[in-house]
C-alpha cells in the first residue's frame, strides 16, 4: 500500500495515517516529524531547518527531499508506505514521481483531508504534542488522561511553537499557495479522494478504507494467504 495523505495543518493526517500504517503494516512517513527530530537532534540538516519552520514556511526541497528519499529507501523492502506531510508542493510532487520511478514503484492513492480554516483554528490552538513519541492531543477535545503527561510513553507534552495562532495563520497561507494546486494535480492522474475531516477519526478512516476500496480488500486477502 503506498499512499499520500494531503490536508491543511491540524487536518489529522498523522492520526489518519498512523492508523492506515497500523491496519496496513506499512511505514509512516511524516515529513514534519522527521524534520522535527533533526531539529531536536541539532543535526546540520535540523539547524538550517529550524528557522523556515519557526515561521511556518515551507523548508527547501533540497533538505526534505534528502530525508524523504532516505526513508523511502528504509520503507521500501516492507509493505509500502503512507506519506503524511509529503509531497506539499507541485516540485515535490514531481520530485517524489522521480524517487518512485527510479524504485520501479507508484502511488495507489492520494487522499485529500478536506477541513474548514475555522475548525483547523480551533484544533491547533489546543493542540498538545509529546516531545518524546509525538503522540497529540487537545486539550479539551482529546485530552490526556494526566494533564502534560503523554498516555502512550509518560513524554512531555508541549505545544509546538508553529502551533501559536499567527503562525498557524502563515502556514494555512502557505497550504493555499503551495499544496492546495496538488489537489487538482493529483485529481488529473486519476488518484485523488477527497475525504470530509470534520468528525471522529474512526469516522474519518471509515471513509478513507472505503475509498480505498479494492485495494483494501486486496491487502486483506494477502493477508490472509
Ligand atoms: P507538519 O508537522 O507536517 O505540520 O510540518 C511542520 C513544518 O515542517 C511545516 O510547517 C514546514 O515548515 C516543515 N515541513 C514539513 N513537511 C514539509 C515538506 N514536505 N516540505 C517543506 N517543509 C515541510
């Protein structure tokens, strides 16, 4: 299964794609998250990433595509992979084609988390993220069962800092220009589905697995043999 999930920030694409990556056994690929590891890890590529991220800008293509590539390469000989927060850009895009290409593989489906800026607002100001695991919450729809402490591993939770309302603002910006085109792009290839964000994530993933259709029932006779 190799899909890519695309949505405005606070959509739920990584809960959306952590769940997928679960049912399908395949790795999940959140750019954000391995750009927020290299940051944390001070690493040459995380420090010259750290600023266009404070300010909720896009990072260049040179630095996320050399993450990307790598862990493609890791998810590769497994069961395929659910992209979350790559591709966020027509270049990008074309960049990912490329890698694929050169790999003898292919996307299966680009699913679309369509969620109103109103609501995108509301979910990230409440936002609460573990620095250990990554694990988010919301403060009052999602809670954590011990205030700041994380459910899944006891990390921290804090509150990213592009998650302050301005920058929020910058990046819902940012999707418009840049990631927005990937909808009608992808629509063109004959992959896109476009799912309603707004309800509980099980609801939302009930959608996304019956727009997967086919494919899903696929994976699960695989499985079965
Ligand atoms: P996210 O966790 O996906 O919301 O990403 C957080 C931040 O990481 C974004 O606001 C960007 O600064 C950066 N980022 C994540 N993915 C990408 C990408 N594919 N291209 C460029 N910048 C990215």
């Amino acid at each position: 299964m190799r899909l890519v999930l695309l949505g405005p920030p606070g959509a739920g694409k990584g809960t959306q794609a952590r769940m997928l990556a679960e049912r399908f056994g395949a790795a999940h690929v959140a750019s954000g998250d391995l750009l927020r590891t290299a940051v944390k890890e001070k690493t040459p590529l995380g420090l010259e990433a750290k600023s266009y991220m404070d300010r909720g800008a896009l990072v260049p293509d040179e630095l996320v595509l050399k993450l990307i590539q790598e862990h493609l390469d890791s998810a590769n000989g497994g069961r395929g992979f659910i992209l979350d927060g790559f591709p966020r850009s027509v270049s990008q895009a074309e960049a990912l084609n490329r890698m694929l290409k050169g790999r003898g593989v292919s996307i299966d489906k680009v699913i679309a988390i369509i969620v109103p800026d109103s609501e995108i607002i509301k979910r990230i100001s409440g936002r609460r993220t573990c620095r250990n695991c990554g694990a988010m919450y919301h403060v009052i729809f999602d809670p954590p069962r011990n205030p700041g402490i994380c459910n899944e591993c006891n990390g921290e939770l804090y509150q990213r800092e592009d998650d302050a309302e301005d920058t929020v603002r910058m990046r819902l910006e940012v999707y418009a220009a840049e990631t927005k085109p990937l909808l009608e792009y992808y629509r063109r290839a004959g992959l896109l589905v476009e799912v309603n964000g707004v309800g509980r994530p099980e609801e939302i993933q009930e959608q996304i697995l019956a727009a997967l259709g086919g494919e899903n029932a696929k994976v699960r006779d695989a499985r079965i043999k």
